[in-house]
C-alpha cells in the first residue's frame, strides 16, 4: 500500500499539470483552481483505503472537471446571462471516462501555471500564495500555518488574486521575448523568497519553516526540468540545495540558533552539497553568470571548507564584489562586510558598514546590528559589541534569533 507521504508527493505533482490542463480546456482560472483543490482533498481522503488508481493524473483530471461542473451550476443559478458560455464543454465529455482512465492529453502547462501566478501585476504576497496552492498543491489552511497567518487573512488573499487574474482576462499561455525572460525572473523570485522564509522564518517560535523550503526546492526542480537551459534557475536549484543542506546543524537540542562557525560540519548533508556543486559546475561556465548563479558559489564554498577556520574568505568577498555589480542591494554589502572583516579585518568590515546605517531598509534591522555586534567583538570592544547585540535582539522578529541575540550580549559583557 502506498504511503501518506508517497501520496503527498503524488498530488503535489500533478495538481499544476491538471489545473494546467483543466484551464487550457474551460478558462475560468479561479473555478478550476477551486475544483482542483476539491479533487486532491477527494484523494488525500480516498487513495490511502482504497489504493492509487491506475492513471492518478487522469483520476485527478475526471474529478476536478465533475467538481468544475458542479461548481459552474451554482455560478449559473446565480449568473443565467453566463450559463452558454460557462458550460461550453458538454457533460458527456467531462463524465464519460472512469475516473482511472489515462488522461486525454499529456500536455503539461505546469510553466503556464507558474507565470500566470506569479504574473507582475500581483502583490508578491498574493503571487508566493497562489503559487503554493495552484502549483505546489498546499491547502490554503497549510500555506497559512507556514506563514503564521490566520487561515481567513490567506484564504482573503488568494481569493484576490483570484480575481483579479479574472478580471484582467489573463490566459494560460507562454509570454514570448522579453516578456517571458522577465516573467521566468518574477518565477525565480517568487521561489527564492518561499525558500527563504522556509530556511530562516521571518516570526515564530521556529527558525525554521522546512515545509516551506522543501516545497520551494521542489518548484525549483520543477522549474529546472521545464527550462533545463536557463542557467539562472539552474543557479537558484543549486542556491537552494548548498544552503538546505546546512539545515540540520542549524538549530541545537532545544531549537537554539547556531551560527554558520559553530555548526557540526558532519551533519551537513552531503548528498545536497554534491548535487548543488555538480550543477553549478555545469552551469558557471554557460555564458553570463547571475545573481542567483555567484550566491550558489558562495554557499559552495562554505560548504566544502572542512572547518570554519579554513573557509577562502577571499575568493568569497571576490564573488560578493561580482554579486554586487549586479545589482545595488544593501543586502549584499551588508554580506560583504563580513567577507571584508575576514579578510581585511574587522575594522575594515566596520568601515562599510558605517555606510550602511543611512540606508533607510537597514538602519534598524537586526542583521546590521548583530554584524556590527559581532565586528565589535571581535575587535574586543566588549561593551559597545553588548550593546549592539542588545539592540539587534530588540528588533528581531524570531524568537530563535532573538534568544541567540540575548545570549551573545551576556557573553560579551
């Protein structure tokens, strides 16, 4: 008998390429979503008693378009003027096939899927939202405990981007040009920042969110196998993979956050580390290295150092000096102080730094504060680096973080 975990993965595989194909045949992006949904629940229910189907796509595909039916009936009790155009589509052709028979296409818009919700004129909450729902196949319920939001704040939010993709008339189709090189970038984008709160929670009592980076790393590989020549998605696949596999030696017994020098190099996972460094070194070499490209090599350099004491800080601070031209982003710089203090001293670091404290983003924020603390130290201005410690734990938004915060200015004073 399959497992609950099997069947997990099952449906979160195909719930984009049946919606895919269930809006390519009706239209009606937000009535097919719903159905979907309403399929996968019917499955997560009925597969784990009663066994996988032959053909689950196709299984998912019969109920979905029932469930659309049903769900186009009540919009007509409601909207008569739409009932003809609505129900276009003939029941017999919906209700014909057994529910295990092979789909009717092999089609799959999974990447139509992907652009059409994270289409630019979504707030970026809305696009990581409806992405994680029509394309990763989490329920609205998931997605919320994920983002420590109530389930009727993240129901209201897909539920608008629902309509507006409606009332924009945006179809499933493949932009062309510039227009799909821009839009594969919002699709990166959205993916890089569902796998950073997944790595390092933005609230809570955890650090991390592993639901959320592992489905992230899942969307990427998705990503990867429909664009397999874009290197920048090969780049962020292989971000994800270096950086999550620190993940286990990133909290202690009891949840605590231990810094990247700390950290039990020996629980690393080492299978992640080889795929990152394998794809990378099929990537680098491809033409114009990006952004997501230079920050997988910095993961990969840290993470085949065998100690902390034996990292190449300066081939780092090289590539955050390249990361940077890409792009101004006080972010980066804020990395790059560090790679400075390593190599130059932390005088140096602190320099840089300086000019970050204008930087209306950063002034408060408590990863400035903690690094500035840490500098302090290790130049051995104990008090001022307690101080700053301090501040930064105030201005923290995890708990883990904060904790670690606190502990660091009681060291140091």
């Amino acid at each position: 008998m399959t497992g609950a975990h099997e069947i997990e993965d099952l449906l979160r595989t195909h719930a984009p390429q049946v919606l895919g194909a269930l809006v390519r045949r009706h239209g009606a992006f937000d009535l097919c979503e719903d159905a979907v949904q309403e399929a996968l629940i019917a499955a997560a229910r009925q597969w784990p008693e009663e066994g996988v189907p032959e053909h689950p796509r196709g299984w998912l595909l019969t109920v979905a378009g029932r469930r659309f039916v049903d769900l186009v009936r009540a919009e007509a009790a409601r909207r008569r003027r739409e009932d003809a155009v609505a129900l276009a589509t003939p029941d017999a052709e919906l209700l014909a096939r057994a529910a295990d028979d092979a789909p009717d296409t092999d089609r799959d818009d999974s990447l139509s899927l992907l652009f059409l919700c994270c289409h630019p004129d979504l707030s970026p909450p809305s696009r990581i939202a409806l992405t994680l729902r029509a394309v990763g196949g989490l329920t609205t319920a998931q997605i919320a405990a994920a983002f420590l939001v109530p389930e009727s704040t993240m129901a209201q939010r897909i539920s608008r981007a629902k309509q507006t993709i409606r009332a924009g008339g945006w179809t499933l189709a493949l932009p062309e040009g510039e227009d799909r090189t821009a839009r594969l970038a919002e699709v990166r984008h959205v993916l890089y920042l569902v796998f950073n709160e997944g790595y390092t929670a933005s609230g809570g009592e955890a650090l991390t969110a592993p639901e959320l980076s592992t489905e992230a790393i899942r969307l990427a590989r998705m990503l990867h196998r429909l664009v397999p020549d874009d290197t920048e998605t090969a780049g962020l696949l292989a971000l994800m993979l270096l950086t999550d596999a620190r993940r286990p030696a990133r909290t202690g017994p009891h949840g605590e956050l231990v810094p990247l020098a700390e950290q039990d190099r020996g629980s690393w996972d080492g299978g992640l580390i080889a795929e990152g460094v394998e794809l990378l070194g099929r990537t680098l070499p491809r033409g114009r290295v990006g952004p997501y490209q230079l920050q997988a090599a910095i993961a990969a350099v840290h993470d085949e150092a065998p100690s902390a004491e034996a990292t190449d800080w300066p081939q780092i601070l090289a590539l955050y000096e390249l990361l940077e031209r890409t792009g101004p982003n006080p972010m980066v710089t804020l990395n790059r102080a560090v790679a400075v203090a390593m190599v130059h001293g932390p005088r140096a670091g602190l320099d840089l730094l300086d000019g970050l404290a204008t930087d209306r983003l950063l002034a408060r924020n408590h990863r400035l504060l903690a690094t500035r603390a840490h500098l302090l130290e290790l130049l051995g201005e104990k008090g001022e680096a307690a101080d700053a410690y301090r501040e930064a734990a105030r201005h923290a938004t995890s708990a883990p973080e904060r904790r670690h915060l606190t502990e660091r200015a009681r060291r140091s004073g």
